[in-house]
C-alpha cells in the first residue's frame, strides 16, 4: 500500500505545472527504499527514476543523478540506522541531491517547499519502517 501511495503522489509531483523541480516525494522514498536494504528495490528505484523522467528531456542526467543519490545513501545506511535522530541529516542531504538536479532553476520558495516535505515524509517513513521491523519480529 505504501508503494501505490507514493507512486501516485510521484506521478501527480511530476505532473505539476510549476516553474522549479519538485521532488519532495520522489527523494524520501528514494530513501525509504535504499533503507529496506533488499535486492529487490533497485526495481522499484529504477521505476521512480522512469517516472520522474517522463516528461522531461534530459533522462540520463535524472537517471545518473538518482543513481549517485541511490549510492549515496546507500553507503550513508551503512554507518547509520534511518531513524528519528537522523531525519535532519537525511533532509539535508537529500537537499543536496534536489539541489544537483535542480541546478538551474533553484528558487528559494521551491527550496523551503521541499524541506518542509522532505522532514515529513522522511518522519511519515521511519514510522512505517518501524512498524513492518516490529511485524517481523
């Protein structure tokens, strides 16, 4: 149910007609996906970048960019837990990632929007990712 929810709210994110890249959807589940830590959502990884990628022009740069972003934190779950002490760390670094894709038209209304949702989609999934480890035992 959690990947029908944040693939709609990703298609209705790109739909948007708007003058600057948002991304407060895509990356914290970008995020959430890298923390389940399963072969199996390098798929659903790979489906978020065609969708982000639909309407534009420039796929490879999205592909690429989402990718090292993919790496980053990746290797970033390795030396730490994705957890409510972490969210602000997280956040920013996924600013960072919407700042290398969004190199051009960066504007500070955008900026705010996205970190305003990042935080609370980032909190929205470390309680879901808490949840499924207490059903697993």
């Amino acid at each position: 149910m959690v990947y029908l929810i944040s693939f709609f709210l990703i298609v209705v994110e790109v739909s948007l007609p708007l003058t600057a890249n948002m991304y407060g959807v895509t990356l914290p589940f970008l995020t959430y996906l890298v923390s389940l830590k399963k072969e199996k959502e390098i798929g659903l990884v790979i489906l978020v970048i065609l969708i982000r990628s639909l309407q534009t022009n420039n796929f490879f740069e999205i592909l690429i960019i989402l990718l090292l972003g993919y790496y980053l934190f990746h290797y970033l779950f390795t030396h730490l837990t994705y957890g409510k002490a972490n969210i602000i760390l997280i956040s920013l670094l996924q600013l960072g990632v919407y700042a290398a894709l969004s190199i051009n038209r960066l504007k500070k209304e955008y900026v705010i929007a996205n970190i305003c949702i990042f935080i609370v989609l980032n909190f929205i999934y470390v309680k879901i990712s808490k949840k499924r480890e207490n059903i697993k035992g």
